[in-house]
C-alpha cells in the first residue's frame, strides 16, 4: 500500500507576522462592531468587509506583485485563511474567488482576464462561485450536460448549473460544460469558462432553504455568449483544470475551521459555568485532532507550493475535516444544555449551537462527498 506523505511546513517569519497584523485588524473590526464571531462564517457574504481586507492587503497575498497581489508565499497564505477563519471573520462574498479562481485565472487565464480580474479581486471587490454541479450532476461530475458551441469570437452556453453557494450574489462563476459531445472517455470534452453572471442568457434562480435563507442558487444559461478570452486551459482539456481546482477547495483551513468560534465559546462556557474540569478530556481530545488536522493542511499547502500532486491529501483533509467539523456543535449540545432556537432575540451562543447542528450535515457534502473522497482515497492507496 502506498504511503501518504504530508510534508513539514517551513518555519516563515513573514507568516507570522502578516498573522499578527491581521489579527490586530480583526481585534479591531470586532471592537467596532463590524462582525459577530459566533454569527458569520467563511459562507456569510459582506461586501464591505471584502473590501477593507482586500484595502487593507489581505487579499491575494500569494498572487503574482504585477496584478496587485503579494507575491508571498503559501505559508503567508495559509496563515491568513486560518487566521480569518479563527476570529470567525465574514469573508463568503471574496472567500472562492481568492481559494481557487483567482489561482485558476493565474494557470489557465488568458492575459486579457487576467488583467482585468485579478485586481478586483484582490481588491475584494470582485466575487466568484463554483459552477460545477447539476440537478444530475454532483458526485458524478461527467454526466454534467451543460455544453458550449464554439461560434465567432467566443462560446454560447446552454444548460444549467445548481447548489452554487452564493450564486444569486456573485459576479462571476467558473462553469464546467461540454465542449466535445464525441470524446471517447467520458471525462474528456470538457472546458472550464468564466461566466459574467450579468450577461444576457443568463437567469439566476435563488434556492431558498426551510430557513427561508438563500444560500444557494441555480443558474439556467440560454444561448450565453462568452467570449474566447474567458475561455481557462485548453478546448476540451477542462477536467484536469477542475480536477487542479478541487485541490484548492479541499484542503484548506476551512475544511476544519468552520465550528472554531463555537468550540473556543465552548470551551469559555465551560470553565466560567465550573464544568470545565469534566469536560476537559473532551474539549482536549477535539483539540488534539485540530491540531493534527491543521497540520496535514499545511502539508497539502506546502505539496501545491512545490507543485506536486496532493489530491488524495487534499481528500484526506476534506473528509476527515468533515467530521471533525460536524462534531462540534453536537459536542456543545451535549455538554451543555441548549434548547434550540435562532433569531434576532437569541444570544449568539445558542444561535451558533442551532446554526451549527442544522447546518453540519451538509458539511460532508459540499466539495465531495464523503463515499466519493472516500472512494477514491481508497483508489489511490490501491485498495480497490
Ligand atoms: C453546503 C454545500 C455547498 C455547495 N456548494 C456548491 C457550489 O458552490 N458549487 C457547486 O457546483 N456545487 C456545490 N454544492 C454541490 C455539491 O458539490 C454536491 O451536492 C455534491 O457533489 C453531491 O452531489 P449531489 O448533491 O448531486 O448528490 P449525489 O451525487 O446524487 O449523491 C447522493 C449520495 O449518494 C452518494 N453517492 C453518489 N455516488 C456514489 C457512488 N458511486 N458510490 C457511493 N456513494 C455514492 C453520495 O456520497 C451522496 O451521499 C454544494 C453542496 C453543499 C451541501
């Protein structure tokens, strides 16, 4: 059986530098009432906080110095992922643009979009979503049948794209379709595009949820036209350009991060309530698998840094971050007693347990699901 390898990050001054004056920022914007830890997360979308953390240099940092970005390394990257994440910060209206398009655009991006995207978005004024999924399309990706037919100067795309996270508030989403309907593999005929979502052809469909929150959206395209230059990669090369993309949204911190703000608040209830000391092994058992966690996250950042393969780590992170995640707010209902409620009249600590436990099963499911990765973590370990 194969080994898995998750190499030691480098020990990076600038990391944790750029760390602290980040976590100053957030101090800061927390002071001033801009956020409620409990209450956001890396989904909960907020254009002006976009903007003053991109204003303020905390967007983009490892994106090329000649489109407005650091041009730092993946360590400062990931440092700050986790730092946003930690303080709760809500980063949703940037979050997928800076995880994995932006990078997309980088590798795959004609010079026109690049120039004309990245420093929006690394001003964190300009918002992605993943167009990957169909009402029949999920966990098998090649049924996807939304196609592109080549006309002049660019593609018209028909079909329809669903369960966009944020959809119906983006600008722009990165939409997989046929392009070849010939290909002998079914993984083949494929290429990535990026769709302004104010193009004529282009219909937005909120999905409201039994929350009555829209958090996702369907997406119908009829005739859309999308120019040549938004074209990512190759005509007919996209699966491996969506593959290289589900790195990006697997591996990182907020595949485990998502419940932090609930677990420290837990943590705090506990010692002021004196129930700390029985629930001190359980509390340090979460944080002991944290902290194994991060450090395989790390590892991936570091593989895709020296650009090596890191699909299975980055599975690995993804469904064992799954259940970690999940974990937690049923931990805080079991050890202290919550009745569930949300609302506008409800403190943040009982909003977050009923936030966490209505929304934690979906967890295992976004960006793969859990028999998928595990599916193929196996298959890559040659065990099936
Ligand atoms: C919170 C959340 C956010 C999301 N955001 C986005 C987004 O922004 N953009 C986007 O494109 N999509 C998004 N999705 C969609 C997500 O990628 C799909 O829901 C996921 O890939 C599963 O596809 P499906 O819903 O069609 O379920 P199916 O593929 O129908 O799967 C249903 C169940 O069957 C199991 N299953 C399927 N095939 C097999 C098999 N071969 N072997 C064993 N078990 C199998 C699955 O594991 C799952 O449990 C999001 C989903 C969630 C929950």
């Amino acid at each position: 059986m194969q080994s898995i390898e998750f190499p030691q990050p480098k020990a990076d001054k600038e990391a944790h530098s750029e760390r602290m004056r980040l976590r100053a920022f957030l101090e800061n914007e927390v002071r001033a009432g801009s956020f409620d830890p409990l209450m956001s997360s890396w989904t909960t979308f907020d254009r002006d906080f976009s903007r003053k953390l991109g204003a303020a240099g905390f967007i983009g940092v490892s994106l090329p110095c000649e489109f407005g970005g650091g041009g730092k390394s993946f360590s400062v990257r990931h440092a700050i992922m986790e730092e946003l994440l930690a303080a709760g910060a809500p980063v949703g209206a940037h979050w997928m643009a800076e995880r994995q398009s932006a990078m997309q655009i980088v590798h795959y991006g004609s010079a026109s979009a690049k120039n004309e995207l990245l420093p929006r978005i690394i001003a964190g004024t300009c918002y992605f979503g993943i167009g990957v999924s169909e009402p029949n399309a999920g966990s098998d990706l090649a049924a996807a049948r939304t196609s592109a037919r080549k006309v002049d100067g660019g593609w018209l795309l028909n079909g329809s794209k669903i369960w966009t996270t944020n959809g119906n508030k983006t600008d722009y989403l990165l939409v997989l379709a046929r392009t070849s309907a010939k290909a002998e593999q079914r993984h083949e005929g494929f290429t990535q595009f990026i769709v302004d979502m104010q193009s004529p052809g282009v219909e937005v469909r909120p999905i409201y949820d039994l929350n009555n929150d829209a958090e996702f959206a369907e997406e119908v395209f009829i005739n859309c036209f999308v120019p040549d230059d938004y074209v990512l990669g190759e005509i007919d090369k996209g699966w491996g350009v969506v593959l290289s993309e589900l790195v990006f949204e697997r591996s990182g911190p907020d595949r485990l991060l998502t419940s932090f703000q609930l677990l420290q608040a837990l943590e705090t209830r506990l010692s002021l309530s004196g129930n700390g000391h029985d629930a001190e092994s359980e509390i340090g058992r979460m944080i002991a698998h944290l902290a194994t966690l991060r450090r395989m996250s790390m590892g991936v950042s570091s593989l895709i840094e020296a650009k090596q393969p890191a699909s299975l780590q980055a599975a690995l992170v993804k469904d064992l971050g799954a259940v970690f995640e999940r974990e937690v707010p049923e931990l805080a209902r079991d050890l202290v007693s919550v009745s569930l409620a949300r609302g506008a009249t409800i403190d943040s600590f009982t909003n977050a347990v009923t936030q966490g436990i209505m929304r934690a099963p979906s967890w295992s499911i976004r960006g793969g699901a859990r028999e998928i990765l595990r599916g193929m973590i196996a298959r890559e370990l040659g065990l099936r």
